[in-house]
C-alpha cells in the first residue's frame, strides 16, 4: 500500500502520473487529502489513473468545528469534495484525529455524518505533537480511553454499519477490556497499529528522508540509502521491534499488538521513545512510567496462519465494503 499525503497531493498537477506510475508497479494506492480542491472532474481523473481510496481529514463533526481548525469555508468545500470522491466511485475514509478540548466531545457524532454522507467509515487517531502541532502548543493530554468508549457505545446505540477504525495501539485493549462495548459492532477494527512489524516507513517526497511512521528520527535518505537495508537493519526499529513489556504492560493480554503504546505519540510528549504511553489507562495506575528494554526477540515478520488467515478476511471485507458502501 502506497499512501500519498502532504502537504495536499490534490495540489500536485501530476497526482496522475504518480498514481498511474505506482499502480504500475504493483501498488494500492490511497490518498491523505482535505478534499477541499475536489471536483467531480479532478475526481474522475484520479479514478482514470487508478485511485480507488481516499482518507478526507475532518477536524470534527460540525461545520464551525472543522472550521475552527481549518479555517471558514473549508467544511463546504470539503462536503463538495467528499461528493466529488463517491461520484468518482473513490472508495472514502473519513479520518479523525482525535484533539482534546476541540473535537473530543463531539466525535462520536462523526459516525452519524458517516452514515449521513454514505462513506466507507471513520478512523481514529491520536494526535502527535510535533511540527505546526508543537508550534501552535496543541492540547494533546486527553481522556481518549473514554473517548473510544463513547465512540463505541454511539455505534452500538445506532446500530452502526460502517467501517469503525482505530489507528491507535491502545485500542487492540479495547477488545479485551471492553467486550461488552465492542462486541457486535460490525465494521470495527481495532489493530490497524502493528508497530512490533514495524511496516509504516514514511518518506519525504521533497528530501528523501525516511522515517519510521510518525517517529521523528531520520533513518536515513532513500536517494542515498538501500530501504531494505534501512528497513531491516536500522538500531531504532530493531529496538523497537524488541521491545520486552515493564510495569503494566507485563502480563497484559494486549502487549503483541500494542508494544506498550504509541512512540510516536510518547516520543511528541516526551521526548524519549521507548517509554511507557501515559495514555493507557492501566499503565495511569503506575505511580511513574517506566521505559522499556530492547532485549526480546523480535516477533514480527513471517506471518503466521491465523494472521494470513485475518489478512484474507480484511481483504475480502474491504472488497465487500467497496461494493456495498457505493
Ligand atoms: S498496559 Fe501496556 S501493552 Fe497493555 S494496553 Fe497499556 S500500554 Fe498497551
Ligand atoms: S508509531 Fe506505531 S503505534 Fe504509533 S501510529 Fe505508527 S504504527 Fe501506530
């Protein structure tokens, strides 16, 4: 899967021609987008060129919300967006990330406005503080255990039928610690975040940089550096890949999916990366966060049968998605 996001792909006038390129050689391609440049026609282009997913980035459930962060007049124009991208048959993810004192609140309502515009589903994501985000001093201490709670009892309440997705390590406890509140609920996944495979590299379109997923390291530069090698052998993913569980995460039923948190988000907040995720609710009870060792085995890589077999039931659930959602 290749993601392209920005910036804002959609300002690119050769979006196409990388598209088209990157299907070529074997790719699914998605696009990170605001929408908000969207026509039908542009729509109808990216589809030609072999677009079949989008993610449209929405700061909240309400027009003023959206708005507040993004500026008046973006909600509009990204509705017009969202309606160019289905015209288009462009299979529509709205992403959500979850920011304390802004759009908290009001974000199990998204699931409505899902439904409502008639888009695949949602996702959920846990805001990183970096960049513009350390800048502006965003807010990023909240309850999002309580968050993901209401999100799943508004989805339940409303018998909801729509993809529900967390991008958040903590949410593959939500399975185990909330069966009751997840059960039933069709469309949800929960384990979107595999860090101990660390398959997430990211790279700067403009540098060639490469990072792992959201972790501000640089491992190295993809115009100068082999990525497979990067990839393999790089010291930060080799620990992250080993990390053992401390404090809480010990015997927790979670720990092969969550690896004790987010290092994105803890490494925003902290500093450090191979720290305890203070959002964790069960790691809240520590009296302090405790970091992590880097001398297990890394578990990650061949897949085992019961995780080829979940590969092949994602694959044929999406393909359903695709063809009941349009
Ligand atoms: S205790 Fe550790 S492994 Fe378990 S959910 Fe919390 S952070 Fe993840
Ligand atoms: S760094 Fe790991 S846990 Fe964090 S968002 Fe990326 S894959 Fe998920």
């Amino acid at each position: 899967m290749l993601t392209l996001g920005g910036g804002e792909p959609t300002l690119r006038s050769d979006l196409e021609e990388i598209i088209a390129l990157s299907v070529g050689r074997g790719f699914r391609v998605r696009i990170v987008t605001n929408a908000v440049t969207l026509d039908r026609e542009r729509a109808k282009s990216l589809r030609s060129s072999g677009l079949k997913l989008a993610q449209v980035s929405i700061d909240g459930a309400r027009e003023a919300t959206h708005d507040r962060v993004r500026g008046k007049g973006n909600w509009r124009r990204m509705m017009e967006g969202i309606a160019a991208l289905k015209s288009a048959r462009i299979f529509t993810v709205l992403s959500c990330v979850l920011l304390p004192e802004i759009n908290m609140e009001e974000a199990p309502l998204l699931l409505d406005l899902a439904r409502e515009l008639k888009v695949a589903g949602v996702k959920f994501a846990r805001p990183v503080k970096q960049g513009q985000a350390k800048l502006n001093g965003l807010q990023v201490k909240g309850e999002y255990w309580e968050t993901f709670c209401r999100i799943l009892d508004h989805a339940k309440a409303t018998r909801y039928k729509r993809l529900l997705m967390f991008f958040d390590p903590l949410a593959h406890n939500l399975a185990l610690a909330e069966r009751r509140r997840t059960s039933g609920i069709w469309g949800l996944t929960t384990d979107l975040c595999q860090c101990n495979n660390t398959e997430l590299i990211e790279v700067n379109g403009g540098t060639g940089d490469v990072y792992y997923c959201r972790v501000r390291v640089k491992l190295g530069n993809i115009w100068r550096d082999d990525l497979s090698e990067l990839w393999h052998h790089h010291p930060l993913l080799t620990a992250i890949r080993r990390k053992t569980p401390e404090g809480s995460c010990q015997g927790c039923g979670a720990w092969n999916g969550c690896r004790g948190g987010c290092p994105a988000v803890v490494q925003g907040k902290t500093g450090e990366i191979l720290l305890q995720d203070e959002d964790c609710s069960e790691v809240q009870k520590q009296p302090a966060l405790v970091a992590f060792s880097t001398n297990g085995h890394a578990n990650s890589r061949v897949l085992v049968g019961s995780e080829k077999a979940r590969e092949v039931g994602r694959n044929v659930r999406d393909r359903l998605y695709s063809i009941t959602l349009r």
